[in-house]
C-alpha cells in the first residue's frame, strides 16, 4: 500500500501528502523443504466458546514473525480456502459465514489453531465431524475427535459471523463504505474477517461466494465462475488462479457498476465503482490498460489472471493492493488538490504491487521493504518518465531524510514493532521511500542493465511464492556477478545511511536530538 495523500493514519499502503514526498515540488510454487510447520492461531473473546476435552488448556501460537509474533499457525499448509459470506443488506449487522479450509498437516495435530478474532462461532468441523472448539487470545483453537497425523490431508468447515463493525482499538478487516462493504486486510486483519491462517507465507487458492440482496452487486478476487439468483437475493462466486496470502483478500459489496475492458494480451480488466459516479471515474479507469503495458515492459508479464480498481466511498487514509482488485478511495480521483501526474503514480504504485507483494510475497513482515520499496521505485519511474518528476531529484531528497526515517522506523530490512493497537504502523517512510532509496543504491552500484535484469529474474523466479531479503541478496549478487552481500548489509540493515555510490556529496540531514530532561 502506499502512505496515501491524507493526513490520518490507514492500514496498508500509505502515501504521504504531494506536498510531503520527495520529488514533489498449481497450489503454490513452493518445495517441500520451504513449507513451514503450522499448528494455531487465534480468536477474539467476541468468539464463541466450546469447551475443549484436551488435558492441557488451549493457547494461541504463532509462526515466530519478528513483528506480529503470533501471527499465523505452525503445524499445516493451507492449499485452498472457501469463503461464503451473507450479506444482510445493512453494513451495521454481521454477516453469516461459513470457512472451509482444505490444508495438509506437517506434523501431527491433536489440536488445529486458526487465527480468528472478530466473530462468534456456531460450529466447527474436521473432516466433516463435529470437533470441539474454543478460543485462545486471537486464535480458534479445534480439537478434532481423533489427532491428525502428519502429512494427511484435512478440511475444516467453521460456520460463524463476521462482524462488519470495527473491534475496539482495531483497524482493518471490514471497510464501511457508502452503500455497503469492502475489505482491507493487511497487515494482521484477515482474521477479523474469517478464520484462517493469517500470515504471508502460507498462500492458498480462494473460492469467494457472495450472497446480497436485489440492487446489491458483489465482487471479488479472481474470476467469475456463477451468478446465482434466488428470489430477491444473488449469490456471486469467484475464483483465484494463483495463490493469495489472507491479507491480499478482497470482497467488495455495494450498489456498484462493473466496468470491462481489455489490457494487454486480452487480459480482462474489470473495475468496480458506485453507480452514480461511473462517467466522472472513467477518464481515470481509462489508463489502466497503458500502466499494465508499461509494468510489463519493465519487468515482464502480467502474473495473474486479471485486474482493476475498487474505488470505494468509504474515507480509509490508504490504497491496498488486494490482488487481482485494488481498493483506492473514491476520493483520491475526485479530489482537485491532488496533481494528475500524482494520482497516476499512485494507480501504479498499486499496480505494480501485484507483482512486487502478491505474486512474489514477503516470507516474513520484516521483508515488507521488498513489497513498499518497489512499489515506490516503479510509482517514481513513472512519474519520472510520464510527467518530468525526476527520480534522482526524489531520491536525494530520501536520503537527506533516510537517517530520521531509520531512526524513527528502523532500517529498511528491520522495522521497528508495530505500536500497540496501531499494528499498521510498520508502513512508515523507511519502507517507502527509504527502500526505494536502497534500490537506487543498488542500481547506482550495479548499473542499469544488471539491475533491470534482477527485477525480471525476481519476479519470474519467485513468481507465485514468498520470498526473503537473503533471497534478494543471493540473487542480486548471482545477477551481478559479484557478491553485494556487505554492500547491502549496510543499505538493508545500518542505524545510518551509507555512502551514495555516484553522489559523494549526498548527505543525509542528523535527526535533532531528544531533549533534556
């Protein structure tokens, strides 16, 4: 996400305002040996409650990520979610859902934890039997009748609701619009939406069925497979063709029109607005074609199936990349304070998300700079390219404000924790501009033809998978020729900012001291 042009805080791509930034004036590709042991997650005290008959009590776990330390669950592999989810026509009333997931386990189960933080259940099932649950902090915890064994295959059906009303001192999940919902999961909310395995690194397919009433039209990642209407209500269902990480999910609800049209090679491009503002959005939906021909001619084709824009009446502070549909405020098109060159940059910002973040996905949240960083590099690109902002002007304005930035957010390959209760606060400039900084660092040590043949081999290679900040810095130096392992080091992981190769009389500006007290 980019740090929005608004002034409060949103979860997932933050853009800081024109005048702020610099320069303004298959299941999965993954081996067996990269699957992570899962086995637990998380549920909120809105959950229902079922005792457990285990001797232990139930507790929630984590995959041990630096920042969101429970997050996610040891102990299985998702390979496919199905989400059901009826919508009441009011976006103040929860929604009823039913979860089914089909995944294998990596060790052997007498327990399964999900994460699930924002609903009550009515009840679970494993392997279609009626299994035990209750909740343990921020997980689900399902006591089957009999414990899994290692490398078997399980489905987990949970029927519950899914709450549309924000949780006490909780961002993200649902987003209230004007006329009804749309989703916004990262970094740690897809569990406020549905039980799951609510980290990056386990990616699965998605089926998504919708059911709203007459007036109502329902979309949401992937393609369309059904329209199913019954009396006064319709039921909608999608379909990815890749794998999706929870926290790219989207669905959105609402009195909308659907545009179509078709980006390069024929791939279709499908754009949801409200209704009533289709003629004054089109002149923008109308350059999404050329954005896509312009990302794909720097760093190659087109990973997924389709793609578009959400726009949404709803006031978040962000854009999001969800994949295949990213959701952008209304507002950021029809606000005149905000450049055209601007709001352009932002539209590829997300859009190149879809590669640099949902088709290569980051293994662990401190590789979010993987994600932002190149997000940020390609937004520049194109301004630079399509409306004279040059990138170099950009860039040493960054790195005059790298070392406050790796002061205030850590450097770009270790931020800081999130705050508390402010879990999106890992999005801060270091992992924007100031990753994007360290791309240029790299370029500038490489030059150009290595650097633009590493963004197409990390794309092709990683390529509906995660991957880490080594792995970028193995393949930097294997693209390379030479190993970039200590020039990196400094540029990824330094309290201060290295020397500019190329710009000896860069200098980054000291942060002010705290005062005395």
């Amino acid at each position: 996400m980019p740090l929005t042009p608004r002034t409060h805080a949103g979860p997932a791509h933050l853009h800081p305002s024109p005048a702020s930034r610099p320069g303004n004036d298959a299941l999965r590709r993954r081996t067996g040996s990269s699957r992570r042991r899962r086995a637990a997650g998380l549920l909120a005290s809105a959950v229902g409650v079922c005792l457990l008959a285990a001797s232990a009590p139930a507790a929630p776990l984590g995959v041990g990520d630096r920042l969101f330390p429970q997050l996610g669950n040891p102990g299985y592999d998702v390979a496919s979610y199905d989400l059901s989810f009826t919508y009441p026509g009011n976006n103040s009333k929860p929604l009823t859902a039913v979860t089914t997931i089909d995944a294998w386990t990596t060790t052997e189960l007498d327990r399964v934890n999900l994460d699930f933080a924002h609903g009550e259940v009515q009840s679970a099932e494993v392997d279609g039997r009626p299994a035990a649950f209750t909740g343990a902090g921020e997980d689900l915890v399902i006591t089957p009748d009999e414990p899994l064994p290692a490398g078997s295959w399980m489905r987990i059906t949970v029927r519950h609701t899914s709450d549309p009303v924000s949780a006490a001192e909780r961002d993200g999940g649902w987003v209230r619009t004007a006329d009804g919902l749309a989703m916004a999961n990262q970094a740690d909310a897809a569990h406020l939406v549905f039980p799951c395995n609510d980290h990056p690194s386990d990616k699965a397919m998605f089926t998504i069925r919708v059911t709203a009433p007459d007036g109502y039209t329902a979309v949401a990642n992937g393609l369309p497979t059904d329209v199913d209407r019954v009396g006064r209500a319709t039921t909608w269902t999608y379909r990815t063709q890749h794998p999706m990480a929870t926290e790219l999910a989207q669905v959105s609800i609402g009195r909308s029109t659907v545009l179509h049209r078709s980006g390069p090679h024929g791939l279709p491009v499908r754009d949801v607005v409200p209704a009533k503002d289709r003629a004054a959005l089109e002149p923008w939906l109308e350059k999404t074609p050329g954005q896509l021909a312009w990302m794909e001619g720097k760093v190659g084709p087109y990973p997924f199936e389709t793609y578009g824009i959400l726009m949404a009446a709803a006031d978040t502070g962000f854009e999001l990349e969800t994949q295949t549909l990213s959701l952008f405020e209304k507002d950021l098109f029809t606000e005149p304070a905000y450049p055209k060159w601007y709001v352009e940059s932002i539209m590829v910002h997300e859009l190149a998300h879809q590669w640099f973040g949902d088709s290569v996905s980051p293994r662990t949240w401190s590789d979010v700079w993987l994600n932002e960083g190149h997000a940020t590099w390609y937004e520049a690109l194109y301004a630079e390219e399509k409306a004279g902002r040059t990138l170099e002007a950009r860039m040493k304005a960054a790195y005059g404000a790298s070392d406050r930035w790796r002061a205030a957010g850590g450097p770009p390959a270790a931020p800081k924790a999130p705050k508390p209760g402010q879990k999106i606060s890992i999005f801060r400039p270091n992992v924007y501009d100031g990753a994007a900084l360290v791309l240029y660092a790299l370029r500038q040590e490489i030059g150009r033809r290595s650097f633009e043949s590493l963004e197409r081999a990390w794309v092709r290679e990683h390529r509906d998978g995660t991957a880490s900040t080594a792995d970028f810095v193995r393949l930097a130096s294997e693209i390379s020729g030479r190993d970039l392992g200590g020039f990196l080091q400094g540029w990824l992981h330094a309290e201060k900012t290295p020397p500019m190769p190329g710009h000896p009389d860069w200098k980054a500006v000291t942060p002010a001291a705290a005062p005395v007290k």
